[in-house]
C-alpha cells in the first residue's frame, strides 16, 4: 500500500513509499482511510524541526488527522463492524498516574506515543490498524466532514477546560475573544458561539473567504494591523471574559493576558517554537493577574470525551450553519502531491489529503 513518510530531522525529506498492509490482530481494526488532515505540526516534521520515529525504524509515517472506514475487526472487537467510519485519536500512554486513569492527554513522564508523530506511524497511508479503545465512531451524516473531528478535540479541550477552572468562584461570561483564525481558531470560535457567548475573532488577515465565515457565524472580527490588540475591550465597551490563544506568537499570548478582564481565564492552545524574547512591564503583569483574579492554563492533546462532544457540537454546527463546516476544507490533494499539498497550508484554512 502507499504510505507517506518522512526521516525526522531532515528537511523536506516527504515521499511516497510502499509498505505492507497491517495485519489485524484479536483487539484490532484494519481501517481504510478516506482522508488526512494536515497541519503545521506535519508541516514543521516535514520542515525536520521535531518527529521521532518508531523503535528500530528509520522512518515515521506522518499524519494525524485521519477519517477513515473499518474494512476489517479482529476476534474480540466488539464496538466496530465493517462499514463503520471512525476517527482515531493520537497519544497512546505510558505508565503514569494519568496515564493509567485514561487521561493520556495529561500524561505526567512523557513516554507518551503519538501517531504520526512521536514514535509511532501515523495516517497516511491507504490503510492503518489500530485497537479499538483508540477509534471514536463517527456517524455516517457527518460524510467528510468528519475529517475534522481531531484538531476539533484540540478545540474541545480548550473549551471544557476554561470552564473547568472557573468553578472557582461564581463566573457568568458574556464575552469571549479567540486570538489566530486558522481553523483551530474558527471551530473554537464555533464552539464558543455554541455555548452562548459573544465571540471576537482576531488576526492580521484581510481575508475576504474568511469575513463571509465571520459573517455566518455573527462573529465580530478584529484585525490588529488595524487596532491594537489592547484597544479591543475599550472599542467593544466591555471586558473580555475568555481568551484562548491559538497564533503561535507567544507575544500575542503575553499581551492576551494582560488584555483579559476581572475574573477572566485565558487558555494557551498554540505551540511557540524558537526562542522569540519580548520586552513587557513585569510589575504590570503581576499585579494585573493578582488583582485580576486571572487564570492562565495551558492545553495540548485532546480527552476522549473532547472527541466525543466534538461529534455533538460538529453536527449541532451543521444543523445551525448549514454547509459551513465544508467551507473550512479549502483544499483537497493526492498524496502525490504532498509537498505541495503542506506548502499549501499557511494560505488556507484546512488542506486534507485524499486517498
């Protein structure tokens, strides 16, 4: 079968290679996949930034955004059948505390694997096997839109878990800003308008395709090569409630802190590679955390349970914004195509592979 892979640690090192289809063991599910998602973390592997290949390999699979069809189950599958589409999520655990309670994503020591990733194969490929506690099923009416449903979780996380914290006191938000506007950063924002809030969108886009999103969605879109960043709660007339952060510019991330309101919580979702330095008032920060009540909190990964009120809130979106969910899938490519499918990705909002 075709497969693409990569040699982590060496620059633009993507091809197609040929490998064996996976054999289904007792617990296991051969899944055929229909399609890959890609996003910056397959494009910074391809780039030899990071990638770790499975033990006496020397080469990694890549892709982590998988839908896919079940063609096949082992003996003691009981939750698939043939026919079925299902999602597959990405960490698998080691040995910890969390790990051992099924909170992978919280994994304390770090030997974690990761699915086209960290030390394990990932999706691209024209089949994977996998054992069924790993595969979430996805209905059938959500056609490929389902491709969607892992960087959903991500988003999902983000969510649940600034509510999570605010148990803390009495916390009725109105408002909440969603800083980066790629697709992680408008299925938040769906995810936020879901819930009740009012949702700003911020960015330094002039995107045409993505104000008409803005648009459906009744999301006020602020553009910060036009305001500052600190300027947006004066001109909105009112605190900013919630901020998760998703550019991958951890200046941004510092200001948003400083921007959030009285009892706000700000979540960091994005990963700032490198080693930017910004200059900030130390004294300002503190003593706008401590008498702010602020909560800063910081997510990676996704529950199980994020995957599965993603499948909720994915088709509630559909029913509410029909035919929005497919407008975020902007472009489509063979896997012959890879390099410039992963070039592709900094213009648009999602890029999938099609096998």
């Amino acid at each position: 079968m075709k497969a693409i892979s990569v040699v982590p640690g060496h620059k633009s090192s993507a091809q197609i290679i040929d490998v064996d289809v996976p054999t289904v063991t007792a617990n296991h599910v051969l899944v055929k996949v229909k399609l890959v998602g890609l996003d910056r973390t397959d494009y910074e592997i391809n780039e030899g930034l990071y990638g770790e290949v499975p033990e006496n390999e020397k080469m990694l699979i890549i892709g982590h955004e998988s839908l896919g069809e079940v063609v096949e189950v082992g003996t003691e599958v009981k939750a698939f059948k043939p026919g079925d589409m299902v999602v597959s999520t990405v960490r698998r655990p080691d040995d910890c505390i969390n790990c051992r309670a099924e909170e992978y994503d919280m994994c304390l020591n770090g030997g974690y694997t990761e699915r086209g990733i960290k030390g394990r194969h990932g999706f691209l490929s024209e089949y994977y096997a996998e054992e069924e506690q790993f595969l979430v099923k996805v209905p059938e009416k959500l056609g490929d839109v389902g491709v969607l449903l892992e960087p959903t979780s991500i988003a999902e996380k983000a969510v649940r878990t600034a509510f999570a914290v605010q148990k803390r006191m009495r916390w009725e938000p109105i408002t909440a800003m969603v800083t980066g506007t790629g697709f992680l950063g408008l299925v938040t924002a769906i995810i936020l308008k879901l819930r009740g809030l009012e949702v700003i969108s911020v960015d330094r886009s002039d995107n045409a395709y993505k104000d008409r999103i803005f648009s459906q969605l009744g999301i006020l879109h602020f553009n910060t090569k036009q305001i500052n960043l600190h300027e947006i709660p004066h001109e909105i007339g009112r605190q900013i409630d919630i901020i998760v952060e998703m550019t991958g510019n951890s200046g941004v991330a510092m200001h948003a802190i400083m921007v959030a309101g009285t009892n706000a919580v700000i979540v960091l979702a994005s990963i700032t590679g490198g080693d930017r330095r910004i200059e900030i008032c130390g004294d300002c920060f503190n003593q706008g955390l401590v008498l702010g009540n602020k909560t800063i909190v910081g997510i990676v990964n996704a529950h199980r349970r994020d995957f599965e009120q993603g499948i909720a809130d994915l088709q509630t979106a559909e029913a509410q914004w029909s035919g929005l969910l497919e407008k975020l899938v902007t472009a489509r490519y063979p896997p012959e195509n890879i390099h410039e499918a992963l070039s592709s990705l900094f213009e648009n909002i999602k890029v999938v592979i099609e096998f």
